[in-house]
C-alpha cells in the first residue's frame, strides 16, 4: 500500500516537472492571444522552470530535491513548519519510531557538520526509564585519553591481525539490500573516515572492491558468493577473496536482530540482472536465505565450523548473532572452551536492529534487545573466564553518542551502525526499503531515483558523521573520567528501575 | 568578499529603483505615450494603475533591507513581462527602443541582486544550504 504511494509521488514529481515549462508556453500563448495579463502566469511558471532546472541538474547537496524538484521542496517547506504542525497536531519530536527526530537530527547535524549544542534542557524524560551516563566530579582534560587502538585477531596471533583505530565501524548491509550508489557512498565514505565497512551477505562484493575502503566480508546462511551448490561452503571461493588486499576480514552471521531465527530476505523487485549473477540466485522470487549455516546442526558443528573458516582464511573471523536465550549461549560458549575455539568476535545485534526487508512479527517480536542481551553476552564471558579471548561488538539503534556510551558501559569494544551511516546519506526514515522505492535513493536499484545519491558529495558526510562522534565520544569519557573505552564499565550506568537493565543491578 | 558583494547589491537595487520609480509618474498621472502602450499595443486598458502598483511595491521592497530580495524577485518578474511586452506586441521603435532597453537593464539588476542575496529567500534558502 505504502509503496503504491510512493510509485505516485514518483510520478507525480515527474508529471509537475513537465507540467511546470509546459503550462508556462501555454501561458504565453494566452498571452498573445487572450490578455497580456496571462503573462503574470507565464512569468511565474518560467520562473518555476528555471528554479526546477536548477534543482534537478545543478545542485548535489540535497537528494530529495535531485529527484523531485519543486514538488520535494514541499518537504522543505514542510520541515521549516514542521515543528508547529508537529507539536499541536501530531507526534512530539521524541514520538516518531524508529528513530525520533531528535536522534535523526542529531546524526543529519554531525553528517553536515552543523554544531549540535542544543538549548533550554532534554528532551527526553527522566523519571522513567531512561539510562543515564554517571560522570565524575573529576573530569580528566581531553588530552589526557588514550588513543584508540582495537586489534582484531591479537588473542590468535593471526599473522593477518587487523587494527581499526576509530571505535565505528559500517555494519553489514548488502548489495541488494543497498543500491549501487548508496554502496560507493558507503565505501568511499569509509575509506575518507579510516573506518571498515561490512559487506554485508550479498554476495561477491564487486562495488566495494572498487572503492577501495577496508572489507569485512560477511558470510551469511545463504553463503551468498561462496556457496556450493547444495548451500554448503565453497573453501576455494572464500580463500580466493580472503586473499583480496582489501578483505581484512571475515564475519559468518548466524542471526541478525531484525529478523532473528530466520534466513536474509531480498524481494524479487529488487532483484536485478546482475545481483542475480553476484548471488547465484534465479530472478523472478525472492531469494530467502536458509534459517541456520548447512554445516551448523548443534553447538558442537557450530565452533567446529568457525575454527573451519579461520583456518581456511587465515584471517580473523568472527561471528554476529542475536541472543535469545542465553543459557544456548552460555552453552556455545562452554563448548568454544572445550574445543579451544574462539571466533576473533562476537558482534550482538539488539532486536531493534534494522533491515531491508523482514516479516513484520520478526521485527518487533523476536529475540532480546540490546542492552540486556549484550550485558548477558559479556557477564557470561566474564563468568567462564573467556572474555579476553575475544573483542565484543554491538549494534542496534546506536547512531548517537549517548547510546553508544550505554553499549561500551555494558562491555562493548566498538559500534557498529548501519542505519545511523544510512541516516547520513540523507535517509529520511520513509521506511520503503523493500519495496525498491526509496525516496532517496540508498535502498533502491532504480536507476532514476539513484540519481538523488551524488557519490562525491555524499562520501564526506560519512566521514563527518564519524569525525563528530568520535569527538563526542571523547567528551563524554572526559566527563566520565576515563582515558578509554576499556575503563568504563556497568558502574557509570545509573539505571532507573523501569529498564531492561535493572535485573542486572539487583543480581550484580 | 561579502561587503564588496553587498555593496554592489545596493548599487543594482538603486539602479532598479530609479528607472522603475521614473516611469511612475509617466503611468499614475496618464501620460497619453504611456497610455497609448497599454490600451492600444496590449490591450489592458487601465494596466498602467495595476503595472505601476506592482512596480511601487517592488521599489518599496527593495529600499527596506529586510525585503530587498523579496523586491527584485517581485521586479524581476514584471520587467520579464515588459520584455515579454515588447518582444511580442509593443517593438523596439524609436522610444520604445528606450524603455525595452530600460527594463532589460533593470531586470539583469534584479537578477544580480536575486543572485548575491539568494540565501536571502524563503524556501530556497533550506535548499541552498551548503553541506
Ligand atoms: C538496509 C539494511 C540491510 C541490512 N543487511 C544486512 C545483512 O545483509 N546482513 C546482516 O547481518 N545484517 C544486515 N542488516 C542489519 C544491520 O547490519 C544491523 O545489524 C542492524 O541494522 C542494527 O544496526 P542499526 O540499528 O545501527 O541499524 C541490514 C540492515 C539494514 C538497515
Ligand atoms: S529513505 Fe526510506 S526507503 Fe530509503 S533507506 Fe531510508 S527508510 Fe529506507
């Protein structure tokens, strides 16, 4: 239904784009044959036509107005009244799901690098159940933090050890899921910011090999890319990429928080010549992903085939997952020690994480959330005596610095995000990313709605984004009075007793 | 860079001022010349009150500093319709020669000025903004 309305606007656009200069020579010929008055009508659909033109040819900052011309400046026009309508007919800044507006302008406003110091007070509520940072009455000078530095692969001794430098890191959305233009964004947009990008599980990764940027290349239940025929793992095809200068590592997804206990889902409008071929996959269905990795039938296959695939790449190699119980965690984790195999990381993805396409039941109803789940993840490391033998990485929903300190606090080592690096692109949260739609461009393989992504001047907004957080984040850990992610820890929580997280206080 | 550019602002708006404010008096007290342009050439008997009005009012715009862009958008639009006038019905003779070349002149001023105080207008101005 929803994109039935968007295919309108599309066309909509199109239609007042060749209706504006049209209806202006029409004007003229009333004109001169009617009244000289109709040339107040030409004159102002002339000037309609020149500000169009300039719109959809001339400018690359603004996408929506790349693809709609005058009619997306309606949103402009909307936006700039937008508070007003907001507040008294619809829903409050902190309403709108899943990300509200504060928190979308808060990333817009680092990708564009406009100083976000806001004014009067928050926003948000703090009776209830929000989580807050603790600072310290004693906040070190910036100058006296340490430099971040994460090496993946440090536990192993793995020759191709990998170090990022910055806490951030691209989480995994696929080609296919992503267009074409959206993807060079992405990548060209990390290699500006000194970031790694995940491949996501679409298979061979042609445009991210182009751009250049550091890989994680990841291996889905499909094995899109490096599969046999049968589904089962092709070594010859993995090692092949493994040895890509680019590829500094490899992620096997078990389960991704949006869609959690089921298989990827690509539907058949967006799938398209070539990402049939960069899959293996026939045209006309959606390509639905098994549900678990052919090789991985219990706990016990399941480490087996890590320590398969880190001996097959050489490389390090981790795993994502979301939790739902963890007693099947803590129980993968017993036989990761009984077997002595560890993956290089452990990436948890909340329940709230996004997606291109999922069933609606899954999104909202399935497995644990972030919070909770990632400090189950990390006491049962702590418990088995196991977390140094690994990095933690955790995603969902954590695109500004605050909920971002929540997750290192809870025992994280860096973030990923995939929707706050979508968010700045200039993703406005039309929530049409299944439908090969997308307003803006990012989640699309249309080729006219492509056109609103100009790669050049969206590259350096992924930079911003990443520039301001960093800055952020520092700030933040001055103001907790410590010289690193490392040392914060579930302490500098103040967790009232509506949260996930207050089980957590009592047991501890 | 940005006082030279206002500068030069001012310099067109006073331009557009001026010849547009002369040609008031020609049209509010029924110059038969004036007139003769408008009942005979375009066929708007009394056009010259409507013109001279909307031409009034862009002189205002343009004089106070808060709505300078306002006024050259306002006269670029009527003397594009002038032009529009004289390409299709009044001609270049003689004195007319004169007054298209008037309203072209104050048109590319109303442009320059359109062009330097762009952020200036409402709407665009969100679309404009750099980064
Ligand atoms: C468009 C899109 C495509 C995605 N594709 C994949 C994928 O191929 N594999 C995967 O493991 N997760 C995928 N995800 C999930 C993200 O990697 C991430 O785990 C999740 O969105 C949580 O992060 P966020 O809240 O910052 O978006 C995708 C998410 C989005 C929005
Ligand atoms: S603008 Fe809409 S369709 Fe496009 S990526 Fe964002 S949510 Fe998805």
């Amino acid at each position: 239904m929803i994109g039935k309305l968007s295919i309108d606007l599309h066309k909509l656009a199109k239609f007042t784009n060749l209706a504006i200069p049209i209806l202006a020579i029409l004007f003229f010929v009333a004109g001169l044959k009617v009244s000289f008055y109709f040339h107040f009508l030409t004159v102002t659909f002339l000037f309609l036509t020149i500000i169009n033109f300039f719109y959809l040819k001339v400018q690359t900052t603004h996408s929506v107005l790349r693809n709609f011309g005058v009619l997306g400046q309606g949103r402009y026009m909307l936006e700039s009244i937008g508070p007003e309508l907001r507040q008294y007919l619809f829903a409050n800044d902190t309403e709108e799901k899943p990300f509200n507006r504060t928190e979308r302008a808060e990333v817009y406003r680092k990708a564009k690098n406009i100083d976000s110091a806001s004014s009067f007070g928050s926003q948000f509520e703090f009776d209830s159940s929000e989580i807050k940072i603790r600072h310290s009455m004693f906040p070190i000078s910036k100058d006296k933090l340490i430099p971040y530095r994460l090496t993946f692969g440090e536990e192993r001794g793995v020759a191709n050890s990998y170090t990022i430098t910055k806490p951030f890191m691209i989480s995994a959305m696929s080609y296919g899921a992503l267009g074409e233009r959206a993807v060079r964004s992405f990548a060209r947009g990390a290699k500006m910011a000194g970031i790694p990008m995940n491949t996501g599980e679409g298979g061979y990764p042609k445009y991210h090999l182009d751009e250049g940027c550091d890989l994680i290349f990841q291996m889905g239940t499909a094995k899109f890319g490096v599969r046999n025929e049968d589904g089962t793992l092709n070594d010859d095809k993995l090692q092949e990429l493994a040895q890509k200068d680019s590829i500094k590592m490899v992620e096997i997804k078990f389960s991704q928080g949006a869609k959690p206990g089921k298989g990827g889902l690509l539907p058949k409008e967006k799938i398209t010549d070539e990402i049939a071929e960069l899959r293996g996959v026939p045209k006309d269905r959606d390509v639905i992903s098994p549900s678990s990795h052919a090789e991985c039938k219990d706990i016990e296959s399941t480490v087996a085939f890590i320590d398969h695939v880190q001996k097959a790449t050489e490389l390090p190699v981790g795993i994502k997952l979301c939790v739902g119980r963890p007693q099947q965690f803590e129980e993968l984790v017993l036989e990761m020690k009984r077997q002595n195999v560890f993956p290089d990381w452990i990436t948890v993805d909340g329940a709230e994480g996004g997606t291109g396409a999922a069933p609606k039941a899954f999104i909202d109803r399935v497995g644990m959330p972030l919070f909770p789940a990632l400090k189950s993840v990390n006491d049962i490391l702590a418990k088995n005596e196991v977390r140094n033998r690994l990095k933690l990485l955790a995603s969902g929903k954590l695109v500004a610095p605050g909920r971002q300190m929540v997750a290192f606090c809870l025992g994280a080592d860096a973030i990923y995000s995939a929707r706050g690096f979508m968010l700045s692109l200039g993703c406005i949260q039309a929530l049409q990313c299944g439908n090969n739609t997308c307003p803006v461009g990012i989640t699309t393989h249309d080729p006219v709605l492509q056109h609103g992504i100009n790669i050049d001047a969206k590259a350096p907004r992924i930079a911003n984004y990443v520039h301001n957080l960093e800055h952020d984040l520092e700030e933040l850990l001055a103001s907790a009075g410590c010289r690193s992610v490392k040392e914060l820890t579930f302490d500098h929580l103040f967790v009232p007793s509506e949260s996930t997280l207050y089980p957590f206080i009592q047991s501890n | 860079m940005k006082n030279k550019a206002y500068i030069f602002s001012w310099i067109a708006q006073l331009i557009a001022v001026v010849i547009m404010g002369q040609t008031l008096f020609f049209k509010f007290t029924g110059h038969p010349e004036t007139i003769a342009i408008f009942e005979e050439k375009l066929n708007m008997p009394g056009g010259q009150y409507v013109i001279g009005i909307a031409e009034l009012i862009a002189c205002i715009l343009l004089l106070i500093p808060t709505s300078v862009a306002y006024g050259a958008l306002l006269g670029a639009g009527l003397m594009t319709g002038a032009i529009i006038g004289h390409i299709t019905h009044i001609g270049w003779e003689g004195n007319h020669l004169t007054l298209g070349i008037m309203a072209i002149i104050t048109l590319v001023s109303c442009i320059s000025v359109l062009i330097i105080r762009r952020s200036e207008l409402p709407f665009i101005k969100s679309a404009l903004k750099e980064q």
